[in-house]
C-alpha cells in the first residue's frame, strides 16, 4: 500500500518563503519517489488539517520559529503521527543557539566565545571587543545577522528598527575570520563537508538563497586530517543535541591561525534547505544517494518518540 505522507511547508516564521520552495521540491521528490502527497500549508490550524488528511506520515519542510523549534515535533507526537526530523527536545536545543552552544561546549565541541543581551544593549555600545557578531538566539537561515568589523566606532542601530521580529534578546560572539564550511549527518552517517564561497561578506540570507549569491565547493578543498575532524564534530554535535534523521552543522575554518588553523562549530539546523540546489541533497549527492533515495529515507525513517 503506498504511503500517504502530509508535507508540511510554508509556516508562521520569517524562513516561510524558504519553506514554500523547500516543499515544493520535496513535494515533487516525493512523488517521484512513488508516494501520495499532500501538501499543507502549515497555520494555527495545523493540528485539525492534519486530523483530517489522517497521513501515515509527515514531512516536515518547515524552517523556523513554530516549524523547527519543537512546536510542530510536539503537535506531532500528541497527534502521534510518524515524522522526519529530530524531536521536540533536540530541536528546541539546535533552534536556540546559545543552549546548543553550552551542549557543545560539554561534549567538547570548539565554540566561540558568545555573551546575550537585550538588542538596546547592543545598539547602545560594544559588548564585545570588535570584530564580533550580532545574531538572534533562535532564528535561522543568517536572518538579522550583522558583522561588526574591528574598525567600527558604534554597533548597528539598525538592530532597533520598528520592524525587527526577530526577539528582544540576541546573541554577540567573536567573529572567526576565514572559510565557511557545512556537514551533513544522514541517521549516523556524516555526509561530505562542502566549503561556501560568497562575494557578500559572510554566508547570508541573501548568499543562500539569490541566483548566483554563492558558490559550493564539494569536497572542500582541505588536508585530509581537517576534513575528517569537520565530519566527525559534525556527528558529534548531531549526538549531543540528540538528533534524528538528517542534520546540517555548519563550521568557521580559520586556516591562518596556528599550525592546524582554528575550527568551530557555529550552529546545528535540524531542518535544512531542501531544494535540489541545497547543501543537504548536493552532499547526499556526493554520496550517492539521488534527491529522490533522500526523501524516501527520510519518510522511512520518521518516526514518533524521536
């Protein structure tokens, strides 16, 4: 009997464009892959949507606040419908990253130096001796992210702006010159590690996402010691968060910085992109597993008590 899978997409946050085009990639895989879709276009009435539809299982192309916070992954298991991803616990940890970073910190992952304040804070002086860097708590695809460079004279007060939804509280940490790097895990595999090459300054919202914002160098050109260590800090912090299914850890490489260069882990996405185009598939790519292998692991692997 073929399976009936609800895709979750779209969603309340600021990554809900994001989402839309994640699902509908997903959607198409999926279908391909040989499964009966339905989409849903994730609202407050999520839970009597899906109580209707009544699937064996939910993809969940969400991103962001309500989609990979451990909202939906608690709607999930009380509706107790099988889904993708990591649960409710290991969610809430990856989506704030200040508790993520104090998880890594214990298994003895490489973190920066981080402090968090309220955003009046912020704008009033320097927190941190600059370079830094200003992000919100919990919040991803680089949304509302500034490079405070070491010759500047005053924070960003466009962190006060009317329009900001991105919290009150935000977090400062030392920036890491040199290299952007990413890792997938795929269940207890880690996948290859790809380097991002951006002419916008850092691996922003606009880098991701614009035509032509950014490059991705898969295998990342690196000695063979340092691609190990990425991929094996990336199973590591998959671990430590107590993640399911398919994660994204991303990395700061500072190879000007000692004999073996300075490595970090900057934050763990338990919902990464989801487009053909998107790190996650072109690592499993690299892999050898196809969009569509990817999807149908996933589904095959959801599950509820995650």
């Amino acid at each position: 009997m073929t399976k009936h899978v609800a895709l979750l997409q779209g969603g309340l946050s600021n990554e809900r464009s994001v989402s839309l085009a994640s699902g509908k990639a997903c959607g198409v895989a999926l279908r391909n892959a040989g499964y009966r879709v339905t989409e849903v276009d994730v609202g407050f009435d999520v839970a009597e949507r899906l109580r209707e539809i009544a699937p064996d299982v939910v993809f969940n192309a969400l991103h962001g606040p309500y989609g990979e916070d451990g909202t939906i992954q608690g709607v999930l298991e009380f509706l107790r419908i099988p889904y993708t991803h990591s649960g409710v616990l290991a969610s809430s940890l990856a989506m704030n990253k200040h508790q993520a970073k104090i998880m890594f910190r214990a298994a003895g992952i490489p973190v920066t130096d981080h402090t968090v304040v309220d955003r009046a804070e912020v704008a009033r002086a320097h927190v941190m001796e600059p370079p830094y860097v200003i992000k919100p708590v919990s919040d991803g695809s680089s949304v509302g992210v500034f490079i405070v460079k070491a010759d500047q004279s005053h924070p960003p007060q466009e962190i006060l702006r009317e329009d900001w939804n991105a919290g009150e509280e935000v977090m400062v940490e030392r920036f890491i010159g040199g290299r952007d790097l990413t890792c997938s895990v795929m269940g207890d595999v880690a996948l290859g590690v790809t380097e991002m090459i951006t002419d916008l300054g850092f691996y922003n919202f606009e880098a991701k996402y614009a035509k032509g914002g950014s490059s991705h160098i898969i295998p990342a050109q690196l000695e063979p010691k340092i691609y190990d260590k990425v991929q094996n800090m990336a199973l590591k912090a998959h671990a430590a968060l107590g993640c399911r299914g398919v994660t994204r850890t991303d990395f700061r490489f500072n190879d000007q910085a000692g004999k073996d260069g300075e490595l970090v882990c900057l934050e763990l996405n338990t919902q990464p992109g989801m487009t053909e185009t998107s790190l996650v598939p072109e690592q499993a790519q690299h892999a050898g597993h196809s969009f569509e292998d990817l999807v149908a692991w996933m589904v095959e692997d959801a599950s509820c008590n995650r």
